[in-house]
C-alpha cells in the first residue's frame, strides 16, 4: 500500500511540472476571476422576483378564534438590484408581522391594501418596487365566544375486497369537535359532516385523515380528523338455530321436527368466538291454513349486517298440532 502511495505521488509531482498542467491551471483562473467579475455585474443589474413572505400576527387574545384562516404566506414579485434581493429576499427569509390589537375591532381583523402594502415594502427594503401581491389585503373575522362542541358523523362509501368485510363503521378519531362563529351559532347545525370517504377493495384496516364539510360562518376545530376503517378477513362459521312459532290460538301449540337447524354463514374473525348468532329463524301457525302438506315453510330476519352468504340448510319443516 504504501508503495502504491510513494507511486502515486511520483505521478501527480511529474503532472505539475509539464505545461500543460500550467496552461490548465491558468485558464481555470481566468475562468474563476471572469465568473466572478460576471457575479459581481449581474448583482448590480435590475431584477424581478418572486417570494413567499411569511404572515404574522402578533398578540392575538387566548380567547380569541379567527373564523376564516389568515394566508401563512403570500406571493409576492419585487423588483430591485440583484444585491439587494439576495440580501433581503434570498437570506433574511422575508416576513411581516402585525400587531393583533392594531388591526382587530368589532369582530373584524382588517390590514388595508396601503397598510399591506407598506409592511412587504419595509420586508425588501426600501429601494425595492411591489409589482404584484397574491393579495391586495388581509381580514378575517373572529371570535372571543365559546365554542359549541357537536358530534362528528363519517360519510363514507367504502367496500372491502373478496374474502374480507368492513367489520364495523368507520370510527373518528374524534367524536366531537368545536364550532365557532361570530354570530351566533344557529340551533339547527347539531353535527358536523366529514367529505364522503370512497375506498374500494380494501383487506386491511386503514387510517384516513379527512376534512370536515365547512359551513358558511363557521369555524370547525380541528378542521379535519382522522378516520379508521376497520377491515377483517372473513371465516366460515356453523350454527345450530332454534326455530321460533309465531301467531296461533290461545292453547294451541306446534311441535316441530327439527326444532333446530344449521346455519352456516362467513364472519368476521374477532366475531367468530361469540355466542351471537346473526340470523333469527322462525315459522308462521297461520301458514298451516296456506299451504299443503305437513311442511311449513321456514322464514329469515338477519340480525347482523357483518355477516355474508348466509345458508339455511332446510328451508321448511314438518310440524305437529299439539291441542288440549
């Protein structure tokens, strides 16, 4: 290694001593003085650009909910020597502040189009032209009122893929949330609405973060939420079910033969140990007079939505009529 070394520092010192390596070197500086020479020319020049100016506001009241959001930044296109721009816009990361006090009265934030104006002018400096603003002026209204808490309903159109289910409904991570107004909140609004969800062919579980429905004059806190979606695989289950009698006179009685019959349906996983069983079988005494034969016909109720191909195994049952 170190002979490799003793080698490689042989060459670079016969390198420099050819002259071509000399002429290289020269006209590399050139180069360097020629770019800097330009640098220093362009930065004199009279340039246009754009930034993103931070928004401020300074000393705003705990108790205070601005109702419309203030822009976090606007776009703003200056025009001034290249110096100055890289000082005051390139470096100092341009913002303005305004005092809350200054510019709030009545429920009303307002910094006028001249007020603005000033402020971007006084972010560049002085020798810097405003050309063009992404806004002419600032307002918000606001608050100092109490929030009203309301619960949060989730819109959704969601399905899940072959062979698993949405177990159950989408669940908010918040239940509730807080509106705001600066008029008073009218007593119709009890609940607040998530923009419609649509998901297709999920087989697991996810998380969305979603934004809630605005509403005119109204500030929602948060202003969206997350939503889980919770999804399972489904598993083949069997049940025996009691078949019920319904209808019938006083002292009458049926006797059936099977009185129990088995179900066979797909379940959610974490449902497949429970007792439950999501579907109610049952036969009508009136039907004895309906239909021919000893057979009566055996009717369905699901009980459950998070269940799938559901199989009743007979679909009537012979019967005897028990008197006193």
């Amino acid at each position: 290694m170190k002979i490799k070394i003793e080698d490689a520092k042989k060459k670079w010192r016969g390198m420099k001593a050819t002259r071509g390596f000399h002429d290289a070197m020269l006209f590399l500086c050139f180069v360097a003085i020629s770019l800097l020479f330009w640098v220093i020319l362009s930065l004199n020049d009279s340039v246009t650009e754009t930034f993103d100016v931070k928004v401020k506001v300074d000393n705003v009241p705990d108790t205070v909910t601005f109702i419309n959001d203030l822009p976090e930044s606007i776009h703003v296109t200056v025009k001034d020597r290249g110096s100055n721009l890289m000082r005051s816009g390139m470096l100092n990361n341009p913002h303005v502040n305004f005092n809350f006090r200054d510019f709030a009265s009545s429920g009303t934030f307002l910094v006028k189009k001249q007020e603005l104006s000033s402020a971007l002018k006084s972010a560049f400096g002085n020798t810097a032209q405003i050309t063009a603003s992404s806004v002419d002026s600032l307002y918000s209204y606001y608050t100092t009122g109490k929030g009203k808490r309301v619960p949060v309903v989730v819109v959704s159109d969601i399905t899940a893929a072959p062979g698993s289910i949405i177990s159950q409904l989408p669940e908010p991570e918040n239940k509730s949330v807080l509106i705001y107004s600066n008029v008073d909140i009218p007593d119709t609004i009890m609940r607040v609405y998530t923009q419609k969800i649509v998901k297709r062919n999920l087989s697991k579980t996810e998380v969305v973060e979603v934004k809630l429905r605005p509403i005119a004059n109204v500030k929602t806190v948060p202003s969206s939420i997350k939503v889980t979606i919770p999804v399972e695989p489904l598993v083949k289950k069997e049940s025996m079910v009691t078949i019920r009698v319904e209808g019938g006179l006083r002292g009458e009685d049926l006797l059936l033969f099977p009185a129990k019959v088995k179900v066979e349906y797909y379940t959610p996983m974490s449902l497949y140990s429970s007792d439950l069983v999501p579907i109610e079988l049952w036969v009508d005494f009136d039907d004895i007079s309906r239909v021919k034969g000893d057979k009566l016909p055996i009717k369905t109720k699901m009980l459950s939505d998070y269940v799938e191909s559901v199989r009743v195994m007979l679909d009537s049952v012979e019967y005897t009529l028990v008197k006193p």
